[in-house]
C-alpha cells in the first residue's frame, strides 16, 4: 500500500473536532481517578501515581494518532482552566492555623524551601555539559513542584514556557525521586532515636507542637451539588478577574495571570470565601489542573523519555542539597527528625503524603504535615518562578 494512503487513513481515523478531543482527554483523566481511587486498585497506583498516569496517557493517545499531537484546543484548555483552577485551589487556605504551627516548624519548611531553591540552579549548572540549553526551565517548573506541588508544576510550566520535550523528563524525575525520597524518610522512621541523640534534639518541640490547635484544615474532597455551580463562579470570576488585570499591568503576559491569580486565591482565603473549601472548591480546582495536564501531556512527544536519566540524576541531586541543608540545620538548632521529615515531605510531596510521613514519627506531625504542604502550595509558584529566574541565569 501507498504510504501516502496509510497516512491519509490514519489522519481520517484521527479525532480532530474539538469536542471529541475534549471527551477522550476527559474519559482518560476520569477512568485513571476513577480507578485509583478504588480501595481494592489504589496500591497499583502508588507508583507511579495518578498523577502520572493522567499525563503518560494522552501523550500515548497522541502517539498512536487517536488525538491530534498539535490542536487550538489545547491552548485554549490552558488558559482558561489554569487561572480557575489555581484560584480554587488557594481560596480555602487556612492561613492563621499555619502560622500557630510556630517558629521552628516553619524554619524548618523554610530550610527545605530554600534547599530547593538554591539546589535547582547549583544542578543546572553542575550538569550543564550534559543537559539541553531550556534544561533550566524544567528544573524551574520540578522546582515548583517541589516547593508545593504539581499544581505549583503546572503553573510555572505553562508560565514560562517549558517545551513538551523537557517536560515530560521531568514528570518522570518527579515520580522516580519524589517517590525514593519518602520511602527513605519513612525508613529514616526506625532510627529517629539515634539521630535524635546524635543531633541533641529536644523532644519537647514535639510535645509543644500535640498541644496546639492546629484547626481543621484539611479541606473536603467531595464535591457539594448543590453549590458546584457557585464554586464554578468563584474559579471563573476569578480567573477572568486576573486575565483583566494582567492585560493592563502584564500587558496580558500569561506569566501575570499566573502571579494574580494566585495571588487573587491567597486574598479570597481571608474572606467568606474561604468556606468555599467546606463545597469542594479544592477538589474541583485539582479536577480543573488536572484536566490541564492531560492537554499538556497530548502535546508532549514520547522520545522525550530517552533523556530522563541524567535528568533522574539532577533530580537526586536536588533533594540530596535539600535534606543536607535540613540535616545541617537540625544539627545547629536540636530539631527533632520527625519535624525535619515532615518538613522535608511538604515540599518533596506536599500535603497529600507528608501527614504520612510525619505520622510515622509521631502522631502529632500528621496535622503539621498537612498544614506544611498546604504552606507549600501557597509559595510554590511564586518561589518556583524566582528558581526558574536563577536556574536560567546559571544556564
């Protein structure tokens, strides 16, 4: 057969009209939540996680040609969804239970920051000979990640520009990395008594943190019916507010919207608003940034895979600066080690799993862990756009 028909059938079987690439992108992102939140399938997702799942498989999609590689469609997911789904996400923020956590808990997340911070550039330019020319933006946007979140990832990614190509690599450091590196801290977990003396930490900082009212903040992740389409308004209206802003002050930058956006989610957090926490804002807004991710993911390239190892390796030796940094100063101020691993955990996995990781020191760490990652979400984009600055000059 003529290879020129092969491809003319192949683009005729290709789903291009919008709303079919809309509802493959959404059946994919829905079968793998779906499936992983399954109690009897939900181990088959611990690694890799969701997360990358509802990445890996658009990008498949596009490479067998169900879905277009290249498409409007997936800009304009961005741009409208992004913005509403950052604004979601921040708009229940428990600020005043963040700050009882107290001094040295949130030293010590500052610490992990600041490894991460300086860690991402001291990589780029210690494996520059090896890496691509735009490697610094996507160790700006794993920064992020690892500052907050993935929704911190998403955000940056899109902010600056980081190509499919050094994108998906990155996804893979994320998932490979951030994965050993809480298996290593929970293991840490048995010999916390002995680098407890070694360290002199004083337990009592732990007692300090079980007595304190830490509130409830950890936001519902169902979604109230009856107030979906308030909480819709809120993530719109918000992100439209933003897009009008940053068209004056950004000259419509989308790195503007980014910035106001967030910025926009902190503000509503100190209002009535922030109940919309109680209606599933938070939920909705990952739903939002996750359906992003799959329209990043259908862009992306498969042959981006054969460049993660030396990506794997800078990734490692990002947390390994990080957890020296932590180690170092937990030695100077006698920190307890669980509050360093929960410290550490918030920003390598955020607050879905550094509660895990502060509750196999100690039950009081579970709610610090929490409050900590969420603390993370809130900085994560905007430290991970200043990373991203400082990996590009090093570059």
């Amino acid at each position: 057969m003529d290879p020129s028909s092969q491809a003319v059938g192949g683009a005729e079987r290709m789903i291009q009209n919008p709303a079919g690439i809309i509802a493959v992108l959404i059946l994919i992102e829905g079968v793998v939540l779906f499936l992983s939140e399954n109690p009897r399938l939900e181990r088959f997702f611990k690694f890799p996680p969701a997360l990358f799942w509802i990445y890996f498989l658009p990008m498949l999609a596009s490479a067998v040609g169900l879905i277009p590689r290249d498409s409007e469609i997936y800009s304009k997911i961005t741009i409208t969804l992004l913005p509403a789904g950052l604004v979601l996400l921040l708009v229940s923020t428990d600020i005043p239970s963040i700050l009882r956590l107290g001094k040295m808990a949130l030293v010590m997340m500052s610490v992990g920051t600041l490894g991460i911070v300086m860690g991402a550039p001291l990589t780029v330019a210690v494996l520059k000979p090896w890496l691509p020319a735009d490697a610094w933006s996507g160790f700006g946007a794993l920064s992020a990640s690892w500052i907050g979140g993935s929704s911190n990832m998403i955000a940056v990614k899109e902010a600056i520009g980081t190509p499919d190509a050094v994108f998906f690599p990155m996804i893979v450091v994320d998932t490979v990395v951030a994965y050993s590196w809480m298996g290593f801290l929970i293991l840490l977990a048995g010999f916390q008594d002995k680098i407890d003396r070694w360290t002199r930490a004083d337990r009592s900082r732990l007692s300090e943190l079980a007595s304190k009212d830490l509130g409830a903040s950890s936001f519902s992740k169902r979604i109230d019916p009856k107030s979906l389409f308030l909480v819709l308004a809120a993530g719109f209206g918000g992100a439209w507010i933003s897009q009008s802003i940053a068209e004056i002050f950004f000259n419509g930058a989308f790195i503007g919207v980014i910035i106001l956006a967030s910025t926009l989610g902190i503000t509503w957090s100190f209002t009535t608003l922030r109940y919309l926490g109680e209606r599933g804002a938070p939920r909705i807004g990952y739903l939002l940034l996750f359906f992003v991710l799959t329209s990043i993911g259908a862009r992306a390239n498969l042959a981006g895979i054969f460049s993660s190892p030396v990506f794997i390796l800078g990734g490692f030796l990002m947390v390994a600066f990080h957890g020296s940094l932590l180690l170092l100063l937990a030695k100077m101020f006698r920190v307890p080690l669980g509050l360093v691993a929960a410290a550490s955990q918030a920003n390598i996995g955020g607050p879905a799993s550094a509660p895990i990781v502060g509750a196999a020191y100690a039950p009081c760490l579970a709610p610090v862990g929490l409050l900590l990652g969420i603390l993370g979400n809130v900085l994560g984009t905007y430290l991970g756009l200043l990373t991203s600055l400082f990996c590009k000059w090093v570059s």
